[in-house]
C-alpha cells in the first residue's frame, strides 16, 4: 500500500477542520469514543450540530477560541492508500506553517468558500505550494450548499483559479465542489451537484498519481552515519555509510565517486532493514558498502562520476524567514544542508516577494517573520546540492540562529516561484 | 512500477534516518523502553539503524513498580538477548526519597513518573531521549515535533516549537535543555502492528488472547491482582482477554479478545472502534486536555 502525504491550507472559516473531521469521519477512521468526546463538548459549547472540527482542533487554546494554532497531524487509510495530512492554519504565522506542514507533501488541498470565491490568502497558499514545488494542487470549493449547488458559482471561482495558476509552477491542479458540513463531493459523489463530472475529494485523492514525482536520475546519498563495529570480532572488518537515498537508483556494482574527497569505487553491498538487497529507490534507509576502503564521514555525498551535483560555496536562494527576529544582514547563521551544517553569511538580499500580489519589492534590507525573498549566502566550505527544482533534498536547508538555536529560515536553492514572466 | 516503497517501508526509512541524525548529532542519547509494543518497535528500528554495529546508547526503563510480571520478564529477556545497557529510573526511590508524592487514594503512578523521568535525565545528562509516543494517539501529541524541544525543567512548550522543515532536523539546544525524539510519530496503531508482523517483533505475552481473572469497572474490564484487588460489591470472573497498551497496573484495562495471533490482531485493529487509549486508558478522560497538561510538566 502507498504512501499520500498533503496538506490542507485555507482562511479562518473556510471550513478545513470540517473537512478534515468529515474525510476522517465518512471513511471510518474516527474512534466512537473520539467521537462521544466531541459530541459532548459540541453540546456543552452550544454548537447547534457535531462540530468535526473538534477532532482536529488539539490544544486547549484553540478549543476555546474555535481556531488552529499550529501544524498537526492527522492519518487515516483506505484500502487503496494510507494518508498523512499536515493541517496548517492559515491565519496566524500563515507561511511558516505552511511552509513547515507542506515541505513533505505530495499535494496541497487550497480550500475556498464558495461564498467568496478567490481571495489574497487563496492566492498566498497557491503561491507557496508553487515555490515549494508541490507537484498536485486541488481546490476544495467549499460550502456549495450555501450557494445552491449552483454550477456557475463553482465554474466562475475555477476559471478565476486556473487563470492565476498558468502563471505558477503547480504540474496539476484540479478544482472540485464540495461541502464538508454536509459531505457533499467529499466521500461520496454529490447528489445535488449532477453536473459535476470529476471524482469526489477522497476518490482523487487514492487515484492521484504520485510515482513520477520522485527524482530516479541523479543518484545522491547523503552520507548520514559511518558504521564501523570494532568491538565485534567477526564484523571487524565491516564499514559501511548509512544514509537515507535522496535521490536515483542506487545498484550494487554501480560505480560511485565520493564527494568531497573524488576518490571512485563500486557499490559492494546494499543492506535494507531486511537484509542485503540488490538495488535502493529513493527514501529508503540503507547501509552502502563499497569495495574500496576509501576515506568517508558524515556530510560527504556518493553519486555518479559522470552525474555530479554542483559543488560550491555560494549559493542563491528562495527564502522563507520564519522567525520573530527580522534576518539580520550583518549577522552570521547556521545552514543545515543534507547531512552538513556549517557556518553563513548573507551576500545580498535581492527583493521580498509579496506573498499576496506576488510583487517584487526590490527595496528591501531585511525579511520579517512569514516573508519570503531572494537571498545569496556564503558558505564556509563547500556543500554538494543540486536545484530544488530537480531535486529536493539536496536543494533545501534550514537557517539556524547559533544564539537562539531557532530554526528561523527555510530556504530553497535557486528557487523561483513563477514561470518565466 | 516496482520503484515505489510501501506505506511501512516509507515511515520505517523515516525514522531509521531520524534515529540516525540523532545518535550523530547528540553527545549523550538514550532510548525510553517501557517493554510496550511502541518501545518494542522503536528499539527493533534503532538496532536497525546502527545494524551491524551493536546498539550502544542506554536503554532506560522508568519502573512505576506496578508492572505487569510478563512485562518485566519480557524487558530483561530482549535485554539480555541484544547485550543492551538497561538502566532503571525507579518511582518507587522518587517515592522513598520523597520527591515524588502519591496522591492519597490514587493508585495510579503514571502521573508520578514524569519526576522520576526528569530525574534520571538530570543523573545521566542525557540531551535526547528517543520514545515511542504516536501522534495518532492523541490530540496533543498530534501537534508535537519528531524531535520536541524540553527547556531547563522539562517542559514542553507547544506554542513555541521549532518549525520541521523537510527531513532538516535541529539538533542545537542550550546546556541542560534536551530532546524528546518520536520516530514514530507518523506511525498508526495498526502500521504498527502490521510492522511487528513484517519484522516478526517479538512481544510480551499479555498482548496476545489469554485468560485472567477480571472485575468490570467502569465498563472496562481490570484485571484481578495485588493492587488492584476485588472492591467488596465486585464479582470476578474469568475472562479471555488481552491488553492494547502496557503500562501501570493499576490504570490500564484489559479488552476482551480471542485474538491470539499478529495476524489476528491486525484484523482486530482494522474494525475496533474504540481508540486505543479510550479502551484501555482510565486516566485520560478525565478532562479534554488532561494530556496536554500532563507534557507540559515533563511527561513522555
């Protein structure tokens, strides 16, 4: 059974946490118990009807004030697929929840409320999924039954999407009507909505094809850990690099160079969790042998002689600054890159983008928490990356402040967020 | 085709990579065992991610005392058979050194192991403590981190954590700060029967149907033993049963089951419609957000 993970963003009352309740609800995946707990907290807040948004709603803070703080996590599985969904609210540190519960998504569900079609935020949400590359976008038009099922409305706010998103980076992107309160288009196909021809919500989201994402070309292992068991006779001479595989197709006999040292040799053995095996796809965790005894550790990167990613110490990036403390020009941070963290600096700050009318503001000398913008850095050594573009695990790094050791920026290699324009 | 993993293979490289980040990024890991199926899991992945070389870090077991026997036994078998270094961080020395208090008339020390745990924390220094915690278990734990930030006093503060970006885990933490690690976090009660299936887990007997003496109460079945004996108006009876969960004796309930088998457990979790810790949790109801108070002090 595969894997989907998405993540849902939308306003404040698009009504996400009633979708969600409703997938998790229509396809069984709620504990009666669960359930009891909310019917009786619907019933002592005086909601008029079982508020499914309870059961996502997790802290104490947002029960009270009917709103989602921060990033959570859902899961439930139909025969055909098992489903992670990262909940991100879209009102509050709106981009860095985003950013933070989409980084690991295969599609992004923008919700919108039929009532009001395509607004700044719905714009904001589309945007972000665009410069994180996430291959799959559906639009849930929501809250259908307030607008009579009426199939001009939903045409209307699609059209209006569609035209925004020929100007972004999203492979796919599908509308479809729907109402979570009263579960039209979400489980089931819509009685009411005879002319909407598409799969309802949970349909799509089993169907969706998702195996062509993945990067099976370039072969890059980040090296995560060198195993060497010295105090174990028998496995005395055993030395292998363990390291999730980032990318390509991994097969014993290939022939690998090892950066940064450019000392080649060949795949040995591979071993799974299972024992040996003869090839490995990416994001499967693994132990590399290689027949020469060569020198290695943990941030060096195995590829192709004839396949390297690009290895330098200046780098340009899109950058989502996600902390309270503005980015600070003069300062020096922290990069963790694959399985490297060295020192940075920033060489120039080219514009801040806004997220809302995806202007370019080139006056800028600093970025502020949710704010997005170009950035060169400085390495203190060199790392081995590729484009997030073609690839996302060596084209992404965090920013870390040594002061505070808060994560305060993502960013992304050479990014853009728009098609040539 | 035929390039894809399954479901189980993709959270397994998840957190072999997590545990993998952590045992190089930190100076002095351990991993928390209770002897439950979670820790059972967590452990078999961590000896996975370090395979072939021996698994080094400690393994602590924080002991409420009020364990079940099959429980204990189980521990020190697995401990014995992978040459594992156990450590125990006891309640009951909390107790006699009386920095922990037992609650007149509550048996239950579930709460009380939260002190024990940050103590034995403070005598090792340890600055990551791997656990088997899932975020499917509970709607705190649904907002918590893979790697969860604890400051000074071990608290957990969830409107302040650290954004998880991609795989990129920080590790950077301050003196005398440490990290709760959940490699299990995307994991479901039934991934993780299913795991322990396709990994062949081995797991201590009171997961599997057997028969006990049990009381109803508070419609759920209580097993019969020392601390927890018959209450006057109660009629025991015996009946087949297994646990869900394993924890403090006095707190956690048996179900009734004929499944004896993983595949027939497997099968169980696919129709049960009671969560796991609404079935055998008799602390957690008491209050919406009786677990998120509870991580805020320091608990698992």
């Amino acid at each position: 059974m595969e894997l989907l993970r998405f993540a849902t963003a939308g306003s404040v009352d698009d009504g996400k946490s009633t979708l969600i309740g409703r997938l998790l609800y229509d396809s069984k995946s709620i504990f009666e118990d669960q359930l009891q707990a909310v019917e009786k907290t619907s019933l002592d807040r005086g909601d008029e009807y079982v508020n499914l948004a309870l059961l996502t709603d997790g802290l104490r803070a947002e029960r009270e004030q009917g709103i989602t703080i921060d990033v959570a996590y859902r899961y439930f599985s139909t025969p055909k697929r098992s489903f992670i969904i990262a909940d991100t609210p879209g009102h509050i540190q709106h981009t860095r929840n985003m950013v933070t519960g989409a980084s690991t998504a295969d599609l992004v569900l923008v919700l919108v409320d039929a009532r009001n079609g395509i607004i700044e935020q719905t714009r904001r949400h589309a945007l972000i999924a665009s410069i994180l590359r996430i291959p799959h976008l559906v639009l849930c038009v929501n809250k259908m039954d307030l607008m009579d099922y009426s199939k001009d409305v939903f045409e209307s706010i699609k059209e209006e999407f569609q035209e925004y998103a020929t100007r972004l980076d999203i492979k796919d992107v599908t509308a479809i009507p729907v109402s979570a309160l009263t579960g039209d288009n979400v489980v089931s196909r819509s009685l009411n909505m005879p002319w909407y021809d598409g799969y309802p919500l949970l349909r799509f989201l089993e169907e969706v094809y998702i195996g062509s994402d993945r990067n099976l070309v370039d072969l890059r292992f980040p090296v995560q850990m060198v195993i060497r068991p010295i105090s174990d006779s028998h496995q005395r001479d055993f030395r292998g690099y363990g390291g999730q595989l980032a990318s390509g197709i991994l097969e014993k006999g290939t022939e690998v160079l090892a950066l940064p040292s450019g000392f080649k040799s060949k795949i040995a053995r591979i071993e799974g969790p299972d024992g040996e095996i003869e090839q490995a796809v990416p994001y499967q965790s693994v132990v590399v042998c290689l027949e020469d005894d060569i020198d290695i550790s943990r941030g060096d990167m195995l590829c192709r002689p004839n396949n390297k990613p690009i290895i330098g110490q200046d780098i340009t990036s899109m950058l989502c600054w996600m902390s309270d403390v503005p980015l600070d020009t003069r300062r020096k941070y922290l990069i963790k890159h694959t399985t490297k963290t060295l020192k940075a600096m920033v060489t120039k700050l080219h514009y801040r983008l806004n997220v809302n009318t995806s202007h370019r503001d080139l006056n800028v000398t600093s970025l502020e928490l949710n704010e997005i913008g170009r950035a060169d850095f400085r390495l203190s050594s060199p790392i081995f990356f590729d484009d997030y573009k073609k690839n996302k695990e060596t084209g992404s790094f965090i920013v870390i402040d040594e002061a505070t050791n808060a994560t305060v920026a993502a960013g992304l290699i050479s990014g853009e967020a728009f098609l040539d324009a | 085709m035929g390039n894809e993993i399954s479901n189980l293979e993709a959270l397994e490289a998840e957190a072999i990579h997590l545990i993998r980040e952590v045992l190089t990024e930190l100076e002095r890991p351990a991993l928390l065992f209770s002897g439950g199926k979670d820790s059972a899991v967590l452990l078999h992945l961590a000896m996975l991610a370090v395979k072939p070389k021996k698994l080094w870090i400690p393994i602590v077991h924080i002991d409420t005392g009020h364990n079940f026997e099959e429980v204990i036994s189980y521990r020190d078998k697995i401990i014995s058979q992978f040459d594992l270094n156990l450590i125990i961080g006891s309640v009951q020395d909390s107790i006699d050194r009386k920095t922990a208090v037992e609650e007149p008339g509550n048996l239950s020390r579930n709460k009380l192991q939260t002190v024990t745990l940050l103590e034995t924390i403070e005598d090792y220094k340890f600055d990551a403590l791997f656990g088997g915690a899932r975020r499917d278990e509970e709607k705190a734990r649904a907002k918590e981190r893979f790697l969860s930030h604890r400051d000074a006093f071990g608290q957990w503060n969830p409107r302040g954590q650290k954004p998880e970006i991609w795989h990129l885990y920080n590790t950077k933490h301050h003196t005398d700060e440490h990290f709760r690690v959940f490699p299990l976090s995307n994991w479901t009660e039934l991934d993780v029967w299913k795991y322990i299936k396709l990994r062949n887990i081995e797991l201590p007997t009171i997961y599997y149907s057997h028969q006990r003496e049990v009381v109803r109460r508070n419609s759920m079945l209580v097993a019969v033993t020392d601390l927890t004996p018959k209450l006057e108006d109660e009629e025991s009876f015996v009946a087949t049963v297994r646990y869900r969960t394993v924890g403090d004796k006095t707190c956690t309930a048996a179900v009734e089951s004929l499944s004896s088998n993983v595949d027939e457990i497997i099968e169980e979790t696919q129709t049960s419609r009671i969560s796991e810790r609404g079935a055998t949790r008799v602390d957690d109801k008491f209050s919406e957000a009786a677990m998120e108070d509870r991580k805020k002090e320091g608990y698992f």
